[in-house]
C-alpha cells in the first residue's frame, strides 16, 4: 500500500519544514502549503488522506481553510486537524464548527503529532 | 525526534516577525496607517508564530514574553484596549527584549535578565492596569476520582460526527487500547434502510473500562467530539453487578461507518497552473550560491569576451554563421549577465527600515518632533553596497536630528510647523542609485564652517561657493566634536562618511539653505561587482582605471612635469600642479627608458578622496566593462590594488585603486 498523502499548512517555515519532517519521518508523504489560500488550490487539484494546518495564517485562515475544504466533495470525511496555540476553547469550537476533525495544541513534541495522525488515519 | 535543524530557520523567521512588529507598531504610532485592522493583524501573527514556534522549539523565555505580549495584543486587536503611546513604547521594548533572547537562544551567552524582567513587569503592568484584565482561565478540573471501580460509558455520537472526519470506531479503537474494553452496540436510532442517509452517525455504544484507565485518557479521546456528542461517563463500585449502562437518551443510534461514502463523489480538476500565481513567491538562498553564480557569470563574460577577439580577424564572410552566433551569444550573456546580478539586489528597505525606530528613538530623547519620510524604498541596489551604506546612513540621520533640526520652540520662533521632517528618500539614475536625506531644519552655517575651517587649519579656496564651503565638513578632522552631543560625535566625522561612500564608488555633496534645510546626496554604483573602466598599457601589462574616477587623459607637453624636493615629480595641469605618479615604478615594472623630467607619452588624470593625480601611462587601450575578482580573497591585499579582471584574451589585468594611491601621494604643492 502506497503512503498515505498529507498536506501541512503553516505560514511559518520552521513550524510547516518541522511538521513535514516529523510526519515524513513518520512514513507519510507530505506536500507543503504557506497559507490557507494556497492549501486551497492545491486541494482542488488533488486529494489527501489528511490536513494538517495552523490556525493563525495571512490571506486565509486554518479555520476559513477548513470551512472550504468541508465544501468539496472529497473532503467530505477528510480528516482536517488544527495546530492551534490557544489554550482556550474558543478556537477549538470556532475550528469544530467550521468542520475540523480535531485539533492539535502547540507545544507539542513530534512523536504526538505523528501518533495523533496515525489515529486519525487507523 | 532531534528538530533542531530547523532552528535555523525559526530564527530567521522570528527575526523577521520582530521587523514586521517594530514597523508595524511604528506606523500605527504615526498614525500613517490610520486605524487599518490589517496592522495589528500583522503584529499579533508575527507574535503568535515566534510564541508557537519557540513553544515547540523549547525556547521557554521567549514563549513567556510573547505569550504575554501576544494577550496584550489580542486585547488591542478585539478592541479591549487602545494603543497609545506608552503601550507602544512598552510593546517596543519587549521587541527588543526579545531580539536579545533569541541571539542568547541563536547563538548563547547569558539572558539579559534585568531587561527581561523590565519588559515582563511593564507587560504585566499594563495588563493588570487596563480595563481588560486578561480572562483567568479557568483551573482545568482534573477528575481524579478514578480509584473506585469500572468505568461505564455511554457514547451516543452526534448526527453530523462523519462530517467533521471523526469516526466513532477511532475513538473506540482508542479506548480499547487502554484497557480491556466491554462493548455493547446500541442500534435503537437506526431507521428501516429506505430512509437511511448513509452520512448521519445512528449507533451508539455502551462501553465499559477498568478502572485503572485514568479519567483524563478516557476524557482525551473523546475531547475532539465531546461537545456534539452525548457522553456519560461513571465509576460504578468493580465488584457490583454491572448495572445497565445509563441508557442513551433516546436509545438512539449510529451508522454505517461511511468508510465508502467517503470516496470522492466528483472532485472537479482545477489545473494547475492556476495555483498560487498571484503569490510572491520567494525561495531562500545562500548569498554564497549566489555569488558562486555571479562568478560563474563572470568567467561566460570572459570566456564570451575573448572568443569575440579571437574572431576578429575571421574573413566575414567565410565565417558568417559564426560571426552571427558569436553576436547572439554577446547578447544572450549580457542579458544574462544583468539578470544574475538582479538576483543580488535586493530593496533599498533594507537599510531604510531601521530608521523609524532610530529616528523615533532620537527624538525621544533629544526631545525634538520628528516625521520621517522615505520614498523609493523599492528601489533596488546590490547587497554589498546595501550592507556598507548603513553606517553612513546612520551617521547622517542622526547628524539632522541632532544638529539639522531644530527643537519645537526654535521651530515655533521661526515660524515652521513645530514638527521637523526627515526625508530618506532613494531612486536609480542611470547606472547609479541617488540617496537623499533631506530635513527641514536650520541650514548649515556658511560663516561658522568657515570660521572652524580656519581655527582647524584646513585650506579654504578663496571667495568659496556655498557648495565648495559645505565640502568642508567632509575634511578630515572637522569634526564638530566640542559641541557635538554623545548621539552625533561618536568618533566618526563626516570625513568617515565619505571615506565610506568613496570606497563603495560613489559620491557625496551637500546642498543647504539657511533656515530652510539640509540635503545630502549620495550616488552610488548599482554594484561593486562590474566598473566600468579604462585599459592602459603600463610596462607591458594591462591595467583597468575605473572610469569613473577618470577626470581627463592628456598628452603632457616638454617641462610639464617637474621634479620636487629631489623626489616627489609633479605635472602642471592648466595653472595647478599635481602629483604625477609613475605606475611602473609604482608597481615595480621595468622603468621605462625615458628620461626624469621626459614627459610621459599619455597622463591620465584622476579624482579621489577630494584630491587629483595624474597617472603615467604608456598608452589608452579602450574602455571595458570589467568583472572584478577580489584579490584579497584570491591572494592578499596589496597596497594600489583594488582587485583584479581577466581581460578577453585571458590575461589577468589589475584594477588601479585611485584612492588608495591618492592617499599615499605626496600633497599637491601650491605651485
């Protein structure tokens, strides 16, 4: 069976370059995209198995990202997680009700994010 | 996991985010961008991605003060709290605060903990203080009350929980794998299949748990859905019968799990050429690579060059497709040549975008009112030049606040508006780049420069123009150091200024009316890395004289030159005599056969640093633009040289460095 597709979101380079490698590591084949307009485009021509994405972001937003991507008929049942810093819940159910699967909180160490996306994706 | 190979470029960014927050702060200071949501958006982001990313990198003393900042930033953002100037200033410090933590975390050393701990209490002020406390939040109430017995479940998803991509087997899977788990399906909700609609969740589960799981691993995987989900969770007493599970309200329940329902229903292909072509997209490179390149360019134009002299001599027309390709290639590696040298250049921003904060800073403390204004911060410019024009920049910025502009009360007095303006501003002319820094301020003082000229012993033409009295400041050691404030009098004059722009190939002067203000103007080369220069014969070598120190290049007639003091020779020039330098002897040539006072065949008249010399030469070549290769780099600096080229037959030719033999010639003798 062929790796499971990921798409990273961050406009952060570090944070998106850290997140790629983790999953990389983690035996998934990840593309990378700097904003939530730009994860946009390349989810229309293609599909994934999951999103990961920031929430925080110029031009689109992880939340407005996953409002659009919940649109498309291939991401009906995609899993869309965040990366949030926000301890607080307000973002969490602002993501929630936008149709994000779950979410991450940073910090968080790269073997939680790889086993977090490996229960989503089980 | 070890991430810390991308340190580097969390620094990189972080230092960055730290550029667009002082900015950023700056212009809703000056009100210049008014009450654009969008700035403060910038800042709080910026914020927000170095507390994220410090968070994850481990960089606790920078994920502390940001996260504090970034409080205070949300409350300005959501409105809460109005930014004034205290708060910027507050918030200004904290940027700097952090700039130092993230050297200390970049490159080590020790935690300024004194500014740390100014910048932390002035935050926590300032939140304590505002209408807006920051929201306590709510201690997490952790449920430790899971010593008792079994863990009873009751799980009934909601409706829409596919739709969000959870799956209630995942979650199950998830529990199971903590402990033994009892499950029981309850199928209640499930409609007759007619009108079943395969994307709604109908089952629902009543699960049972040791009681070893801890309460927070069970809480954990439902956290995702806990909030559309109704979920029961109670300790009931292990060795009791096992009671019904609290029955689900409704007895409802779940759904095929729409695993197959998932499959893409009719995806419509964009191409994908449309993705992200309005973006400026930029990649990162090593400044190294680019060089690499350039010099990669450099040898093409060499190569290119000396494949052009070897044909010259071809029959035209026996060789014309040749000729024809060999043109083609002239013009594809010039314009390859141009591109690759764009490639260094980057905005003149980059120097200019230090000086709000400076400028904001200065006034500060001198105490003066100050705008700033800068205009063509796009124009581009090479990024060594960039790099050397700071510090001169700087010095001159500072010199018009210092001593250009006057304080509020002068400007009142003399009927201006009580706030002086600064204007940076930079635009291409030509080859060159023409950097001002203007202020409305008082004007230099034409008799006082005079008068501190005369105590200093520095020759004054007679009846001076405006403009040959303003040169003036530029004499080494004018310095106005008895009455220079520590800002302006820091050991540099401004004859380190222009020693600094006469180095980088450019050109200072001086415009200025009393009371209305001072220019100074700098022309620069667009790059260091091609001149424009002069061939001449010297003893059988090629030497390359920039061209744009060339003044004039005349055949000297019989007694021109005279010989001084036994020595030092001299070459009349019009009515002045100036230094005539030999350049065989100078770089230890074989002497030409000439006799002493012989005029040279050919002498070439340059300007640097203020002062003229005539170069003796054996004959003009022509004019080339040159390449030119670092000799230091390569081999070691030598007195007279400014670097090297390779001429198009191969030859190494070196570059004359006027300045550097200005400086060591004798002084021109009042004939």
């Amino acid at each position: 069976m062929s790796a499971k597709q990921l798409l990273v979101v961050d406009d952060s380079t570090s944070m998106r370059q850290m997140v790629a490698f983790a999953l990389t590591s983690g035996g998934y084949q990840v593309s990378e995209a700097e904003d939530g307009q730009a994860a946009l485009e390349i989810a229309r021509t293609r599909s994934f198995d999951a999103v990961v994405t920031d929430v925080n972001m110029p031009r689109m937003d992880g939340i407005s990202l996953i409002r659009e991507l919940r649109q498309l008929p291939a991401y009906r049942f995609t899993p869309l997680l965040m990366l949030t810093t926000e301890s607080g819940t307000d973002k969490k159910m602002e993501g929630k009700a936008a149709g994000a699967t779950g979410w991450l909180v940073k910090p968080f160490d790269p073997e939680q994010l790889v086993a977090t996306v490996r229960k989503v994706l089980a | 996991m070890d991430v810390s190979r991308f340190h580097a470029a969390f620094f990189e960014e972080s230092r960055e985010g730290l550029d667009a927050m002082e900015g950023g702060l700056l212009s809703l200071e000056s009100g210049g961008a008014g009450a654009d949501p969008e700035t403060i958006n910038v800042i709080f982001r910026a914020a927000h991605s170095i507390k994220g990313g410090a968070a994850t990198f481990g960089f606790t003393a920078v994920t502390d003060l940001t996260h504090v900042l970034e409080t205070l930033l949300d409350e300005v953002r959501g409105g809460r709290r109005v930014l004034d100037r205290d708060t910027i200033g507050v918030l200004l410090s904290s940027v700097d605060v952090l700039r130092g933590l993230l050297a200390v975390c970049e490159h080590g050393g020790e935690i300024d903990a004194g500014a740390l701990g100014a910048a932390r209490a002035a935050l926590d002020a300032l939140l304590a203080g505002g209408k807006a406390a920051a929201p306590q939040p709510a201690p997490a109430k952790d449920a430790a009350d899971a010593d008792a017995g079994d863990w009873r479940i009751a799980f009934v998803p909601g409706p829409q929980l596919f739709l969000t991509g959870n799956d209630p087997l995942r979650i199950l899977r998830e529990l199971a794998s903590h402990g033994e788990m009892g499950v029981e399906c309850v199928d209640g909700r499930l409609p007759p299949f007619s009108e079943m609609d395969p994307f709604e969740a109908y089952l629902a589960w009543n699960l049972t748990l040791p009681g070893s799981v801890p309460r927070a691993a069970i809480d954990e995987a439902f956290a995702w859905v806990a909030d559309e989900c109704e979920i029961d969770v109670a300790s009931v007493p292990a060795a009791s019968a096992p009671e019904p599970a609290p029955e689900p309200a409704g007895g409802p329940a779940a759904a095929p799990a729409p695993a197959t329902a998932a499959a893409p229903v009719g995806e419509i292909p964009v191409p994908a050429a449309r993705r992200s072509t309005d973006h400026d997209n930029s990649i990162r490179v090593a400044v190294a690579k680019v060089d690499a390149l350039i010099n990669l360019v450099g040898e093409l134009v060499i190569t290119q060059a000396m494949l052009r002299q070897r044909s010259e001599h071809l029959d035209p027309v026996a060789n014309e497709a040749l000729l024809a390709g060999l043109v083609q290639l002239e013009r594809n590696t010039r314009d390859l040549q141009e591109s690759v040298m764009g490639v260094r250049m980057l905005p003149v921003d980059f120097a200019f975008s230090r000086f709000p904060r400076m400028v904001r800073d200065l006034a500060t403390r001198l105490e003066k009112k100050v705008v700033l204004r800068t205009h063509g911060e796009a124009t581009e410019l090479d990024k060594g030049v960039i790099e050397k024009i700071v510090d001169p920049l700087v010095h001159l910025v500072r010199n018009a606040i210092d001593h250009g502009l006057e304080s509020p009360a002068e400007r009142r007095a003399a009927g201006k508006d009580e706030t002086g303006t600064l204007t940076l501003s930079a635009a291409h002319q030509g080859a060159n780049i023409l950097i001002e820094i203007s202020d409305d301020g008082r004007g230099l003082d034409r008799e006082r420069i005079l008068r501190k000229a005369a105590e200093r012993g520095i020759a004054v033409p007679e009846n001076p123009t405006d403009a040959q009295v303003w040169d003036l400041v530029f004499a080494p050691g004018f310095s106005t150091r008895d009455e220079a404030t520590d800002l302006s009098g820091r050991g540099v004059g401004m004859d380190v200024v222009k020693k600094n722009i006469t180095a980088l190939g450019g050109q200072v002067e001086i415009r200025s009316r009393a009371g209305e203000g001072t220019t100074v103007a700098i022309r620069l080369p667009l790059t260091m890395a091609i001149v424009d220069g002069m061939s001449v014969a010297v003893g059988g070598e090629v030497f390359i004289v920039p061209l744009g120190m060339v003044v004039e290049s005349l055949l000297p007639a019989p007694g021109d030159v005279r010989t001084i003091a036994g020595e030092a020779r001299v070459l009349r020039v019009r009515d002045d005599y100036i230094p005539l330098i030999d350049l065989a002897t100078q770089y230890g040539l074989p002497p030409s056969a000439r006799g002493e006072d012989a005029p040279p065949p050919i002498a070439v008249v340059v300007e640097a640093d203020g002062r003229r010399l005539a170069l003796e030469v054996d004959e003009l070549l022509g004019q080339q633009q040159v390449v030119v290769k670092n000799l230091e780099a390569n081999y070691k600096r030598i007195a007279g040289i400014s670097g090297a080229t390779i001429l198009g037959d191969g030859r190494v030719a070196l570059i004359v460095d006027a300045g550097g033999l200005a400086q060591s010639a004798p002084m021109p003798v009042a004939a």
